[in-house]
C-alpha cells in the first residue's frame, strides 16, 4: 500500500478554498434546513453565502494553480466525453478539477447566485427586509410571492447539485483510489506519475 | 443539455404544484381525526386578538386581512395590499394544498405564536369559503 512513491503528495487546494468549500456547505445545509421557521439564522447564512460566492469569482482568477477558473473551465463537448468515460471507469485522473467536476463548480455558482438573488427579492417585497427593502418598498406582494417560488426552485436544484457533486466525488474517489474528501480537508493529493496518470491512452 | 434538464426540472416542479385544493386539504385534515369544520368557529379565530410572543404586539389574522374577506387587506408590516382572501373574489385562494399548508403555518406561527391544529385550519377554510362576498 505505501510505496514511496504513493507518498510523494502535493498540495493541490489551498487554504481558502478549502475554507470557502466547507463554509460554503454548511451555510447552504443550514439556510436549507432553517427555511422562514427561523427567518434570521436562514438570512444570516444566506448573507454569509454572499460573501462566499464573491469570494470564490475572484478567488477563481486570483488564487493558486487548481482554485483558478481557467484551470478547470472547458468546452461542454469536452464535459460530456469525460462523463462517458467515466460511464466506462476509463476517465483520466486530474489532480485539480476534473471537466466534469469544474462544470459542477459553474453550475453551483450559479444556481447559488440565482437563489440568492431571488432570495433576496423576496425578502424585500414580502418583509421589506434585508438589503432589497427599499428598492421593493413598492413592489406588490404578488411580486415576492414569485420570487420565493423562484427561490425555492433554485434552492432544490441547489440541493439536486450537490447531491450529484457527492456522487461525482464518490465515482472519481473510488476509480482513482484516492480520498478525496479528505484531498478537500488537508488540500493534499498524491502527485500524478505514470502509473496513474495516463493521459496520453487514447 | 443544461437548458434541457433546467426545463425539466421547471415543468416538474410545476406538475407537483397541482392538486385539487381546498377539498382536499379538508379530508386530509379529516384523515388526522379532525372535524367536522365550523364556519362561525372559524370566525371566532379569525378576529380573536392574541400575542405571539411576551411583550409582542397584539395579533389577529384580521389585522392584514380584514373581517370582510371580498375586500383586499393591508400588510401590517410593508403596508402593501394583499388581494381579498375569499376564493370567490380571488379564485386562485384556497385552490393549491401545498400553498395552503405553507401560509397557514406562516401566519398562524405569527399571528398565534404557534402552528394551527388541523381542526383550526379546517374551521378557518370554512370560514373563508363562506365569505362569499
């Protein structure tokens, strides 16, 4: 099992990506679960979530290696081949993103984005609360009540995300022998070498 | 793809919004042992003052929808109207079980402090139906 080799690691996620995605998910389980029963905790999460996804769009073009959008951004066509390949446990490994997981990057980002901003229209028109209060103070309430709809919407796909991103890291983790779950707690990964990285097969 | 699946999503999640409404809600209240629903019970809740919470204002569902259910009320908080509860002025009232449930634990959280009792929410849908303007 721990041949020198297998212990050559790198770090791959740095600091504030790990802190981003942990915060990040427990901030959504939170806001998801508290719903309006507990108005405050919910909106306190939802606002934290804010900064989280700013941070994250520039974090994408100014952090390490792995954490930068151009790292893992690739054309739709290029997701889909990879997912066939994963359908035929032939996918190549990457040490940061794979194409399918960096499309899922995008997709939570703005999925997440879409829910707050409904979110927050709902809460000004409905409530006349939080930072969109006076730009609703006239808005009718017909207005908030679809945005909630809109919000709840994105806040299930939201759900239907993440459940999938669980599944992708669990498929990738066992194709590849690696935890990558905890890659995403110590931001460690073994380096790539030829007996696992074979690009260059087909 | 992406816009394909989002459609799909779109139109199932309309699909579960649909459900026959207010009958329905009642026999489900009816299958947890509640009823049979009066109206006038249901008056009696509506225009009944309480306080929510210690030191809280005072509350009634009448406060932001008025005694006369064909006319349109006045959120107390944001001051905007909201359209006349009776589903004969406002047909689209009472028609969705799963809007129903939503705004009856909203209101009766914030008005009562508490979640209505099936028998409560039974009486109070009653009430409203008979408010045919």
């Amino acid at each position: 099992m721990s041949t020198p080799l297998t212990e050559q690691k790198i770090k791959v996620w740095d600091l504030p990506v790990r802190l981003f995605h942990w915060l990040l998910a427990s901030c959504f389980l939170i806001a998801y679960v508290t719903e309006d029963d507990f108005i405050t905790l919910h909106t306190y999460a939802g606002y934290t979530i804010i900064g989280l996804v700013v941070f994250r769009l520039i974090w994408g073009f100014a952090g390490s290696q792995h954490a930068r959008f151009n790292d893992f951004t690739h054309p739709p066509k290029t997701v889909m081949v990879y997912l066939k390949q994963v359908i035929r446990f032939r996918a190549d490994r990457f040490v940061g993103h794979n194409p399918a997981g960096g499309a899922m990057v995008f997709a939570l980002l703005i999925s997440l984005s879409l829910a707050i901003l409904s979110g927050l229209v709902a809460y000004g028109a409905e409530q006349s609360s939080g930072p969109l209060a006076g730009l609703m103070a006239t808005a009718p309430l017909a207005i908030g009540k679809a945005a909630e709809e809109v919000h709840e919407f994105f806040a299930d796909f939201t759900l239907v995300l993440v459940l999938l991103h669980l599944v992708g890291v669990a498929i990738a983790s066992i194709q590849h022998r690696e935890n990558l779950v905890r890659a995403m707690i110590t931001g460690r990964k073994q380096a790539p070498h030829s007996s696992i990285h074979q690009r260059q097969r087909k | 793809m992406k816009a394909r699946r989002l459609i799909l999503w779109l139109l199932l999640s309309a699909a579960t919004q649909v459900s026959a409404g207010a009958n329905e809600t009642l026999d489900g209240y009816k299958r947890l042992g509640a009823g049979p629903f009066n109206p006038e019970t249901g008056r009696q809740l509506w225009i009944s003052v309480n306080t929510p919470q210690q030191d809280a204002a005072e509350r009634s569902c009448a406060d932001c929808h008025g005694t006369n259910l064909s006319l349109p009320g006045n959120h107390l908080r944001t001051g905007k109207v909201i359209e006349p509860m009776s589903p004969t002025t406002t047909p689209e009232r009472l028609t969705d079980n799963r809007k129903i449930e939503k705004w009856f634990k909203r209101n009766c959280k914030w008005t009562f402090g508490r979640e209505c009792t099936p028998q409560e929410k039974g009486d109070l849908i009653l009430f409203m139906q008979k408010q045919d303007g």
